[in-house]
C-alpha cells in the first residue's frame, strides 16, 4: 500500500467506525518480513501445532494489512496454499472461501476480538484461532459426506451434484463442481446442469466451460 488504510466499519445510517488500525506504510514491509520469518520459525522449532501457527500467521496479515485492496482475499489464498504445505488438502475438494462466506458474521466477529491489543503485542488469538478449526472440521465433514455418496448405490452422484449446488450462496462453474464431486465426470456433471436448467431451476450467465452458472430464486 502507498498510503494509510484502516479497517473501516460504516453503518446503514452514515457512520462509520475504526475497527482495527493498521500497521502505517513505513513499517508495513518491515512487519511482513517479520511475520515470514516467525511463520517459518514456529514451524521449524515447533512452538505450538501448525495449525495454530496458520491462525496466527493469517491474523497478523490482515493485521499488517500490506495491500490497499484485496486483503482478505489474499489472506485467504495464503490460508489454503499454508494448508496444502502443512497436510490438509481438503480445500482441493472444498471451497474454504464459500465456508468462510457463509460464516462470515463470526469471521469478522472474532477477528476483531483477535486483534485486540496487537500493537501492543497482547493480540489474543485463540478467537479467530478456533473459528479458522472450525471452517477446517466443516470442510471435512462436507467432505466425508460427498466421498461416501460418491460411493454409494446408482443415482447418489445426480444428488452428489444437486447438494453441491444447493451449498453454492452465490454463482459457481462447471470447474467448481469438477472439485466438489470428486469422481464424477464432466459428462455427468454437464448432464445434470442441462436437465437443472431445463427444469427452471438454475441458469446459465454465459457461455462455453468457464460460464457461470446460479440457481434461480
């Protein structure tokens, strides 16, 4: 960033509040550097387990705040590329960001209580700590849920695609799908789009593979 860019909470009403001050453009590279060193310290000297240590990692980050725009979904990409280095590779098959949409009240919520007292280094970040364990055993469990509808009898995978569908909030691509249902080819997965669509029930913003798709209200 090239100027300074605080957290900001504005209110239906007009106000608006500061909900985390960041770190000031001076000492923002110099924080970043930092908090890579200590990501692959904590690691290397084993300081606590991992995943603690990924928590840790994206809240001083969107602490730091290093980009004028985009931040959070920086973060978030950071969050899954950590993942896949650490041994969790659940977010191949599920969306963290879509789990991180829908709960995204206590996403903020405990970011905020997290980030308390970090200037001063008195941050607690067991808040945002568990709400990140949380997405984690969510994405599992979703995951658990398709891998054995995938191997149950004739027709679950027409239902393993309506369900993925159905968890989608907003609009999703035939590629989405591809990884949400696991063992399912684009066949089958065109195929159902096609009798969905016919049936009225989602419709298609554009052409060719990479289209979006939405399920209609």
């Amino acid at each position: 960033k090239e100027r300074e860019s605080n957290i900001i909470e504005k209110y239906p009403d007009g106000r608006q509040r500061i909900r985390f001050q960041t770190v000031s453009v001076t000492n923002t590279a110099e924080y970043l550097n930092k908090t890579i060193e200590l990501w692959h310290l904590a690691l290397k000297e084993k300081w606590v387990h991992p995943l603690i240590t990924l928590a840790a990692f994206n809240l001083d980050f969107l602490c730091i705040h290093p980009f004028r725009d985009g931040n959070g979904r920086v973060s978030r990409l950071l969050l899954l590329l950590q993942c896949y280095q650490l041994g969790y590779e659940v977010g191949r098959y599920i969306s963290l960001e879509r789990l991180i949409e829908q709960n995204k009240e206590r996403y903020y919520e405990t970011l905020e209580l997290s980030s308390q007292g970090w200037h001063e280094g008195k941050a607690e970040v067991w808040h945002f700590a568990n709400y990140l364990l949380y997405i984690l055993k969510l994405a599992y469990q979703e995951f658990e849920a398709r891998v054995n509808q995938t191997a149950s009898p004739k027709g679950s995978k027409r239902s393993l695609i309506e369900s993925a569908i159905d968890s989608y909030s907003s609009t999703f691509t035939l590629s989405d799908l591809e990884k949400a249902c696991p063992g399912v080819s684009r066949d089958m997965i065109r195929n159902v789009l096609k009798s969905l669509r016919k049936a009225n029930k989602i419709e298609c913003l554009g052409l060719g593979a990479r289209a979006s798709w939405q399920k209609r209200r």
